[in-house]
C-alpha cells in the first residue's frame, strides 16, 4: 500500500513539472513584447528600423537626436534573456519568463556572468 502511494506521488510531481515546461514554454516572451515592455517602462516611444543581428530600433530623444538601440535575445526556449545595447554598451538585463520580465542585472557594465557563455 506504501508503495503505490509513492508511485502516485512521483507521477503527479512528474506532471506537474512537464505542465510547468510547457507552459513556460508558450508564454516565452518575444523581442516585440520585451521592446513594448521596455517602451511602458522608460515611457518613450520608439520606431522600428530594420532588423540585422538584433532587433534595432531607433529612441528620438529631444526630437532630433536618434539613438540607436539593439536588442540582445539569448533564448532558453522556456526562458530568455533581454539586454538592450545603447551606442555599444549593455544596458539592464531581463529574465523573461511566463510573459513577465524579471530584471537580473544592475545596468550598464553588469552583465550576467553565466550569459556571456552563451554569446
């Protein structure tokens, strides 16, 4: 009788686990999400300019001036990770994860360690 009870149990923590995969697996945010995410946040708008290695857009500051910005996306596939890079230097990294992002780094100069294995 014991016995069973463990069997059941691990079959329903085993579930659990492949339910939570999956889900995380659907609601894995994208770049278009991450840059309106990042566009609520800093409250400026952005328009798109073409997309090469990343995802650049282009940030109108005083009505002139254009700044570029690229998207970093490392992509877990149940997870990803988001770093903005402004003139050449990484700005704040995102976890994103069941369509939410999760800041994981202080800013500029901090980049996640265990991230620049996977550049």
């Amino acid at each position: 009788m014991k016995n069973t009870w463990f069997k059941r149990k691990k079959y329903i923590i085993s579930g659990l686990f492949i339910l939570m995969m999956i889900l995380a697996l659907a609601t894995n945010p994208t770049k278009e999400s991450y840059m309106r995410f990042w566009e609520n946040e800093f409250g400026e708008e952005m328009s798109l300019v073409g997309e090469d290695k990343g995802f650049v857009r282009y940030l109108e500051v005083d009505g002139d001036e254009k700044i570029p910005i690229r998207v970093e996306k490392i992509n877990f596939y149940v997870f990803s990770t988001y770093t903005p890079i402004i003139y050449n230097e990484r700005g704040v990294t995102h976890l994103g994860i069941f369509g939410k992002f999760i800041r994981i780094s202080k800013g500029q100069f901090d980049y996640p360690k265990w991230l620049e294995l996977f550049n």
